[in-house]
C-alpha cells in the first residue's frame, strides 16, 4: 500500500510533470532512485486516470466539438482532426511497444536518464527558433506520433517532443498545445486497459487522484500561456541542469 505522503508526492510530480515538458517519467524514476519511492503499478493507472480527467475538463470544447464532427460528414475540420489524432495513436502505440524493453532499462540508470533529459532539452531548446507558417497536415500526424512514441523513454517529455517538435515543424502554437493533449487521450485510454487486470482499488488512492487533477489543471493553464508567448524554449533550461547533474552523478 502507497502511504498517503508518499501519494501526495506522486501526485505533485504527476500532476506537474506529465504536462510541462520536464518528463514525468523520468521524475518519478529519480524520485525512486532518490527517495526510493516506486509507484506501483496499479497507482500508476489511477494517476493517469486523473491526468486523462483533467484533459477532458481543460479542453472540453475542442473534444465535443471533434466528437459531434464524428457523427455529421459537414463538419470537415473535425474529422480531419480525428484522421490525424488516429494516425499519430497508431503511429506512437506501434513504437511504444518496441521501445519498451529500452525505457525499462533506462529508467535506473543515471547516465540513461542524462541521455534523455539531453533529447528533451535540445528539442525544447531549439522552438527559440520556431515560427509559425501553416496549419497541420497528415505528414505532421506521422511524425507526430513517432516523436510521442519515442517519450515512452523515461527522461523524454511527450508533451516537450510533441509541442516542441510541432512548433518546429511550422504549426501555429495553440494548435500545436491543443493537439499535443488530444492525442495522447487514446494513448492513456489503451494504456488503461492494457493495466486494467492487474489494477487494485484502494480508497487512499482517491488522494492522488485529487491532487493530481487539480495540479494537472493549473500546470495546462500555466504551459498554455507559455507556449503561446513564444517562451516554450526556456523549459531547456531546467532540463538542461537535470542533465548536469546526472552527468556528474554517473
């Protein structure tokens, strides 16, 4: 059983972590090499659950209006919305898998980790130089969806590889922000199901799930208002001095 301190920092790294581009994963993986605290697995899916609630709440309009365009055949953007959303799951579950035995082997290890950080930091770094020229295209639901799968490392931010990337690539920066939360919702929805037989109730998880909401939320509204002030590279900087000191720590 996860103790309720333990819940409660859990929570804050998912919570924060899982959408500024700093890498939940990678957090949690120094969090249990350093205080060795481990998430256990059926923890890990209620977090996650709370992380896809808080989704769901931030950008309720954007989804209802992409679920009502998958029943009319007039609602064009929607539906060329969810082609991509579906191109990028496919794409990002199809890597994911093969990259798995690696992440596992990462996730202990300091230099690993360094290495990881490194990718996150030089792709959140280089949007200093990203400008906005044109909407989204399928090419851009490719690569996409490989650079989220790629994030299945511990040390590299999926929301850090899909906006930073996006904004490379030429999206325009709220778009780029909204569709690197949409779709990584049938991610987390397949990741639920995959877990679901070796998931275990336990009413003290009901603590982590509230304060990860919560804190998922105001991390949303806070990177929002980053990415959209041009300022996404200055995440480097962090991820840069996490690099440094696992690098003198190997």
């Amino acid at each position: 059983m996860v103790s309720i301190p333990a819940q409660l920092l859990l929570a804050v790294i998912q919570g924060i972590a899982e959408w500024l581009p700093i890498s939940s994963s990678g957090h949690l993986a120094l969090a249990g090499i350093f205080l060795g605290i481990h998430q256990p697995f059926s923890f890990d899916v209620f977090l996650h659950l709370a992380s896809l609630a808080a989704i769901f709440i931030y950008f309720r309009k954007p989804i209802a209006s992409m679920w009502r365009g998958f029943f009319d055949t007039t609602r064009v953007a929607e539906r060329r919305m969810i082609g991509y959303v579906a191109v990028s799951s496919a794409c990002t579950i199809a890597l994911a898998i093969v990259l798995a035995p690696v992440a596992e082997q990462m996730r202990g290890s300091f230099a690993g980790l360094a290495s990881a950080f490194a990718v996150t930091t030089l792709v959140v770094g280089l949007t200093v130089r990203g400008t906005e020229r044109r909407a989204m295209t399928m090419r851009d639901a490719v690569i996409l969806g490989i650079v989220q799968g790629i994030a299945v490392i511990p040390g590299i931010s999926r929301s850090g590889m899909v906006i930073g990337t996006a904004l490379l690539l030429g999206m325009k920066r709220a778009e780029a922000f909204q569709y690197a939360f949409i779709t990584v919702i049938p991610i987390i929805l397949a990741a639920f199901v995959y877990m679901l037989p070796e998931f275990t109730w336990q009413w003290s998880y009901v603590v982590g799930l509230a304060a990860t909401a919560v804190i998922s939320l105001v991390s949303l509204r806070i990177l929002e208002r980053v990415v959209s002030g041009g300022k996404f590279h200055f995440f480097a900087a962090y991820t840069m001095l996490v690099v440094l000191i696992l690098v003198f720590l190997s």
